[in-house]
C-alpha cells in the first residue's frame, strides 16, 4: 500500500511539472491550453485514487482518533472547495483571456502548490505512519 503513495507522490510531481510547462508557453497559448487540460484529467484520476485507497483507510483509522478524524475533516473540506475552484477555472479556459486567465491560472498554481505540500507533509505521512 506505500506504493500508492509513491504513485500519488509522482503525480504531484507531474501536475506542477505539466503547471510550469503551461506557464512557460505563454497565458492563453494553445499549449498553455492543452497543458491544463492535462493537469485536468490527471487531478480528477488523482483525486478518485486518493478517495479510493487513501480517506477510506484513514477514516477507519479515525473511528478512535480524534485527533487524525478533525485533520481529515479539514482536508475534504478544503479540496472540496479546491476542487470546485479547479473545475470552475478548468470551465473557463476555453473562453478566458489576458490579464483575468493570468490572475486566476496563477490562483490555482498557488492554491494547488500549497495543497500538494499539505498533503505530502500532513496527508501522506499519516497514511504511510498507520501502514508502518
């Protein structure tokens, strides 16, 4: 199972390599465009891998951990909020442009740059604590 957060680990790795790839082809570009729409299908996989293998082992674990039960509360909370921030942004590529694309595309470098190091510090490290 500690390979799942391996997995998890690389595709992180991937979506802000994909991210800077966007951002060096210039705001609005076809490449920019086509960039985002992959860090799009890999965040929605990721996001299914992680509800899949990673929240139901830790919330099982959270039955007698309050403590672990409030952090993971804190976390689907927050990426539900990302999330529905993601595909709002993803929604608006196709007709978003100039000065509003690059304010919004550099939010959601941000928002995601902080998520992935909360999840790799915090997340992961519960899960790969609990699996020894």
């Amino acid at each position: 199972m500690a390979d799942i957060i391996k997995k998890l680990r690389v595709e992180h790795a991937h979506m802000l390599d994909l991210l800077t790839r966007a951002k060096s082809e210039g705001i609005g570009s076809e490449a920019f465009r086509n960039n985002l729409t992959e860090v799009k299908n890999l965040l929605v996989k990721h996001l299914e891998l992680e509800d899949m293998l990673v929240y139901p082992l830790l919330d099982k674990a959270a039955v007698n951990n309050n403590k672990l039960k409030k952090m993971l509360d804190e976390f689907k909370e927050e990426m539900n909020e990302i999330a529905t921030f993601a595909m709002d942004f993803f929604d608006r590529l196709s007709h978003e442009s100039g000065a509003k694309l690059q304010k919004d595309f550099k939010s959601f470098m941000n928002i995601l740059l902080q998520r992935i190091v909360m999840e790799e510090k915090v997340l992961y490290k519960a899960y790969e604590d609990m699996i020894g």
